[in-house]
C-alpha cells in the first residue's frame, strides 16, 4: 500500500509539473524589426550581435552588488537570466535567449525591468 502511494504522489506531481509547462509561453525569436522597435523602448542598452549589452557603474561594491542582487531576484521571478560580470563598482550585462538563438521578447522586458532599478 505504501509503495502505491508513493507512486500516486509522483505520479501526481509530474503531471503538475506537466501542466505547467503547457502553460509556459515559448520565447520567440526576434526578427530585426522587432528588435529596432524594441530598441527604441530602452535607453543606454546597446545591441551587440544577438544580444543587448549595458554597463553600470556605483559609487562602490556595496552599491553595486545591491544592484546586482536586486537584478537576480527580478530574473528569478521571470525566469530569464542575464548573462553579467562584476569588478568592484562595475557591472556589465548582457541579454539573450539561448532557447532561440538570439533575442526575444523576454531579453527587452527583463531589460526594462532593470532600467527601473537605476532609474
């Protein structure tokens, strides 16, 4: 009976899983008009091959690993990670969707996203 069990809760739970990721919206590639409209939304960020790249600077490390923490939690909770370096006051990010091979939707909200941290 205990075995029965378990496999009833597993079984439950992947299926939870499951349709979640119905639910999920897939990213998109975007095509070159839609980044240059996309473009005209953010400010400082630059378009670098395919992705978007911006480089901070704070007066400290604090200040900036404050940034950077605050960046994560945003990233976090829609599921888009930057790629980004850190070298005392400085922080540089760059935005892309390894799913598609370039840039989406998701690279220019989670980038107008942080422009409201330093803004």
């Amino acid at each position: 009976m205990y075995v029965f069990r378990i496999l009833y809760i597993r079984y439950k739970t992947i299926n939870s899983i499951l349709r979640l990721v119905k639910k999920i919206k897939m990213a998109k590639k975007l095509n070159a008009a839609e980044i240059d409209n996309a473009m005209a939304s953010l400010q400082n960020w630059k378009r670098v091959d395919q992705m978007i790249h911006r480089d901070f600077k704070f007066k400290n490390f604090i200040e900036a690993f404050g940034f950077m923490s605050q960046v994560a939690l945003i990233a976090e909770s829609i599921n888009h990670h930057p790629n980004w370096s850190n070298v005392y006051n400085k922080v540089s990010i760059e935005l892309t969707t390894h799913d598609v091979g370039g840039l989406s939707e998701k690279d220019f909200i989670l980038a107008q996203k942080i422009d409201t941290i330093t803004s």
